[in-house]
C-alpha cells in the first residue's frame, strides 16, 4: 500500500499560470480532502469530496477548483495562480475509523 | 462550526521534563479529537486520536492526552521530553456531522533543549 501519494513534490510557478496538483490514495477510501498550511495558520480546508463525482467547498475555496472524476483521485487545480497562492498544499482521505491519513504534501512557489 | 485554539505558539523544555501542550476546542456535537506532530519539511503523523471511547488517550512515543468535556479540552502531555520530541504540533477537531471536515489549530512549536 502506497497510502495517499502527491504529485508534483515541489512546483514553482509564475503569476497567472496554471497547473493540477494530483492526489491519489489506494485505500479504497471515500472521502478526500486539500487543505494548504501556511506559517501560523494551521492547516485550513480548501475543498472536499464525499465520494466518487463529488466535490464540496471548504473554508478557503477561492482561487482553486477541484474535481474527483476517480475514486482514487483528487485533483486541485489552479487557473490563474497569484502569490497569495504560495503554500504547501497537503491531500488527506479518510477510511472508517475518522482518521485521517495526509499525503507528503507539495510545496507550491508562485512568483 | 467548530474551532481550535492551542495556547502558546511556542513551548520550550530541558530534555526529561514534563511536556505540556494545551488545547481547547469548540464543537456542538459530540467531536473527534486528534493531535499531529509535524517534523520539519514533512507531513503530519497523527500521535493520538478521542473517539469517543476511554477519556484517556495513549498515542504513540509515550504521548498522551485527556478529553474533558467540561472544560472542552484536550491537552497533550508526555512524562519526559526527548530531543527527537522537536517539532511542531496540531490539535484538530472533526465529527461525523461534518463530513469529518478537520478544523486545525495554529500549532505548537516545542523546542527541547539539552
């Protein structure tokens, strides 16, 4: 089991490129989360799937979409990244017992 | 909506005391408590988690913390620090109600000196 895995590790990118991050868990799990940590925040939710065709907002969504065409995948995508953007983004699903499994992360560079 | 609020931004021990990492949480359902440790340049590693079973939760490398529902609290503690206890830490709080969404603290940052 690779668990949730992340792809790129680390990105650097200019203002106003575009890029997916890809998430991808072989857990069979159903719910799946991004969230992005930046120095003194914490982690903070960006958005979230409840299963396979699902996809819900979090508590900072602005700036990104997201789309769960696969069980075992989660994609966040951003469109038109701006600085505010710089963060490490870590991906999370969830099995049957409310944990919590988090990816590597992706350290995201926007310039 | 729930939150989290980790008093000290930043603890400082001597290797062998007491490590005491406080945590208060608001939630209006029974919640799921969960600390993560964070070494630097990594991801999270969940130490410990209250799932409404035993007050007392053991979690791994001697840590442990206790759910107080009265003073909504769930504070991490371990008996003696060890260098390889530097890192920063997370409180989060979920529940089923919310689709197990995790609302995090601003983390400690505990340092251990010699």
């Amino acid at each position: 089991n690779a668990g949730v895995t992340q792809t790129p590790k680390f990105r650097v990118l200019k203002t106003g490129q575009s890029m997916t991050l890809l998430c991808a868990q072989d857990m069979n799990h159903e719910y799946m989360y991004w969230y992005r940590q930046d120095p003194g925040m914490g982690l903070r939710l960006i958005h979230y799937s409840v299963g396979e065709g699902t996809t819900a907002k979090g508590e900072v969504p602005d700036g990104y979409n997201v789309s769960r065409l696969k069980k075992q995948n989660f994609l966040l995508g951003l469109e038109s990244a701006a600085p505010s953007q710089t963060s490490v983004y870590f991906c999370a699903s969830i099995g049957d017992t409310s944990e919590q499994f988090f990816g590597p992360g992706t350290r995201l560079t926007v310039l | 909506a729930q939150s989290v609020t980790q008093l000290g931004s930043h603890v400082s021990v001597s290797e062998g005391a007491l490590v005491l990492l406080r945590c208060n949480y608001s939630s209006s359902v029974p919640p799921y408590l969960f600390w993560y440790v964070q070494y630097p340049n990594q991801g999270l590693q969940l130490l410990l988690k209250y799932t409404s079973a035993a007050t007392l939760v053991k979690g791994i490398n001697d840590f442990e913390a206790e759910f107080k529902k009265s003073e909504t609290s769930f504070h991490l503690t371990k008996p003696s620090a060890h260098m390889s206890d530097a890192a920063e830490y997370f409180c989060a709080v979920s529940d089923s109600g919310s689709n197990y969404k995790l609302t995090f603290g601003k983390g400690t940052l505990l340092t251990v000196n010699p």
